[in-house]
C-alpha cells in the first residue's frame, strides 16, 4: 500500500476543520435522513439488537434488499442466498474485488474512479487498467473502443458505477449495452456500485447492468443506505448476486469484519421498506441544490458539468486562469474559505483531470449560498 497514504476525504476535510472553511469537500449531507428511521436504530440498541448478528446479515434486512431490487428494477434475488451485508458499499466492493481478482489479474474502471477501487485493486495484487471518462457536449463519456481495447487476457472484472462519483454522470442504456456485450464477449463479471441509485435528476433513469440481457448472471451489484437515508455515516451496505458469487464475496468477507453493526441493519431494512418517498423528496431537494450549486459556481466564473446524479459538480477551473486543481484545492480555504476536493486524484492519467476539482450540493441552501460567494472572490 505504499503510496496511498491518506484518502483525499480526509485530507481535505481535516483542511477544512483546521481552517475553518465551508467544506464542499466529501461528500456528506448536513441536514438528517428521515426520523424514524434514526428512532428505529435507537430502538434497536434498547430492544437487544446488540450482539453479533449473523454474518451474511440480519435476514429482515436481506429480505428488504431482495423485495426492493424486485420492486424497483424487477430483479429477483434470493435472500437466503442472493443477498448479503457489509459494511458499507466500500465493503462490498473491497470483498468483491479480493474475491474475484487475484495477483496479476487485471480490473477495468472508469477513470475519474472512486478512491477506494484503485487501492482495493492493488490490495488484491491485481492491476487496474482505466478507460477515461471524457466530457462530450457537457456529459462525461467513454470511448466504446476505449473500452474494448482495455480488455487483454488477464481480464477479470469491470468496476461500474453509475450513477458515476465523481464525473455525476448516470450511463445511457446505449452506454450499459456497450459494458454488457464486452463483459458477455470476454466473460467478465461486473460488479456495479450503486450507492447514488436513487440520486437521479431531471430525466436520467438509474439501469442496474444487472437488468440487461444475459447480466444478471455475471454481476455483483453493491450498493447502501448511506446516500439514499443521509446517513453516510452508518456504513451499512449490501451485494446481490447470484449464489456463487454471494459464496465467494462472502468468504473474503467474513475474514474482514465477520458481521455488519446489527441496530443499524434493522433501521436500514425499516428505511427499505417504509421511507423510498422520503427519498424521493430527498432527490428533488438535491436537484435544486445542485442547479443552486451550478448557478453560483458559473457567476463565480467557473465552468460547470451539469451532473445527472449524486451529490457532485465539476467545475473547470481554467476559465478562473487556475490549471492545477491540486494546487487550487490546498489554497482554497485560504484564498476564498471553501474547500473542494481536486479531481486529479481520480485519474491514472492525471493530465485528464488536472482542471477538474469537485463541489459537494448535498449542503443547506444557506451553505452553498456563503460557499458562492466567497468563491466569487477568486476572480
Ligand atoms: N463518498 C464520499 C465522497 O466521494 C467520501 C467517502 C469517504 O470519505 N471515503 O466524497
């Protein structure tokens, strides 16, 4: 693990504690998830919900998972056996990683990716081989050739996740098909990221890969309660997949942290099955903040990518005359009291995103609103 040091959340959010500066940084909502949801994992600590729980998960919880991936997207999953829970998305993809790739291996994402695949990847001795994403007409895409030439024969898996953290883009059908007809040509299995599955704006529909012809064989399918409930910090995540490879991932799995903090399984199956129209609520709300969010970063002279989902905004720096969004995201608090995390750090070719650094909208109006304004002292 040599050169990974710290992640960038918690070197830009310290920066921000340190220096007292809005943090735009990681992203974490300010403002509760739905009430009884919190009661439900209160109740939980003071009904016995307090030791170890079983290690594929508390059944209720698995049975929510299936019912939702059923209700929601018409995929069904055995609960006894399809489903299971980790600690957090970050978890799930972590086992799944170390359980389907092994040293020399090699596991195609899509750069700017998430910090945890690339050190996951190297956790399990394999080798990450990335497919940039690149702005086209205001949206972050791949190249379908792109990605067909990143497949060589120690091709294992592809890391998929949409929507995508941090280029806010949700793939097309079109998109998902390319993915689909090279995981079915070359037999890779996908394993999908889904944490901002309900974080969708304007017309863009979230598709679980799962969904297409021929997938849902061949797909580990990972996703949370931290994004949909705003509670980030429960860490408290499932996978589904076919029974094998709920076998595999869970093998790993067990040897990490054997079972999943149980009072918040049982709120997190309440938050399932009783809150998906807090959540819709909840998606509406960010869609305003995220036009809130664009409209000041534009009037503070950035150039903005209009995010189809999650909680993120990039903005290109070098209309503002910055080129190094590194350099800018270390000045920021002191230069305007805001911090953004810089999205080099995302990229293997870091050229490709040196200009990019990333603005969280999941923050109270009142929050982006002080946030813009200080940032429209940089001109
Ligand atoms: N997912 C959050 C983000 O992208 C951060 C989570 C973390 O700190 N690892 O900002």
């Amino acid at each position: 693990m040599q050169g990974f040091g710290e992640t960038i959340f918690a070197e830009m959010s310290a920066l921000a504690v340190r220096t007292g500066a809005i943090n735009l940084g990681q992203g974490f909502p300010d403002e509760e998830g739905p009430e009884a949801v919190l009661d439900a994992a209160v109740e939980a600590i003071r009904t016995g919900a307090n030791q170890y729980p079983p290690g594929p998960g508390l059944p209720r919880l698995r049975e929510a998972v299936s019912a939702q991936r059923l209700a929601r997207y018409g995929l069904s999953y055995d609960p006894a056996t399809e489903v299971f829970v980790t600690v957090g998305a970050t978890e799930g993809i972590a086992a799944s990683v170390l359980a389907l790739a092994g040293p020399g291996d090699e596991v195609i994402v899509f750069e700017p990716y998430y910090d945890s695949y690339a050190a996951v990847i190297a956790l399990a001795g394999a080798v990450r081989r990335p497919v940039t994403l690149r702005p086209v007409e205001g949206r972050f895409t791949f190249d379908p050739d792109e990605l067909r030439a990143a497949v060589g024969p120690r091709t294992k898996a592809i890391l998929v996740n949409s929507p995508h953290n941090p280029a806010g883009t949700v793939f097309t059908r079109a998109e998902l098909e390319a993915i689909a007809g090279v995981c079915r040509e070359h037999d890779l299995v996908a394993i999908t990221d889904e944490v901002y599955e309900y974080l969708t704006f304007d017309d863009a529909e979230h598709i679980p890969l799962a969904t297409l012809d021929g997938m849902r064989e061949r797909t580990v399918a990972v996703s949370s309660a931290g994004k949909s409930f705003s509670v980030t910090g429960w860490k408290t995540g499932w996978v589904t997949a076919p029974a094998p490879y709920v076998r595999a991932v869970q093998t790993v799995k067990q040897f990490l942290t054997y079972a999943v903090s149980a009072p918040y399984q049982r709120a997190a199956a309440y938050a399932l099955a009783n809150e998906i129209p807090w959540v819709e609520e909840l998606r509406k709300s960010l869609q305003a903040k995220r036009d809130r969010l664009i409209t000041g970063l534009e009037a503070a002279g950035f150039s903005t990518y209009r995010p189809q989902g999650t909680y993120f905004v990039q903005a290109d720096i070098r209309p503002l005359g910055f080129t190094d969004g590194m350099a800018l995201a270390r000045a920021l608090p002191e230069k305007a009291g805001v911090v953004a995390i810089p999205t080099q750090v995302f990229y293997d070719d870091a050229a490709a995103g040196a200009h990019f650094v990333r603005f969280a909208f999941c923050k109270k109006d009142e929050v982006i609103d002080e946030a813009v304004e200080r940032l429209a002292r940089l001109r």
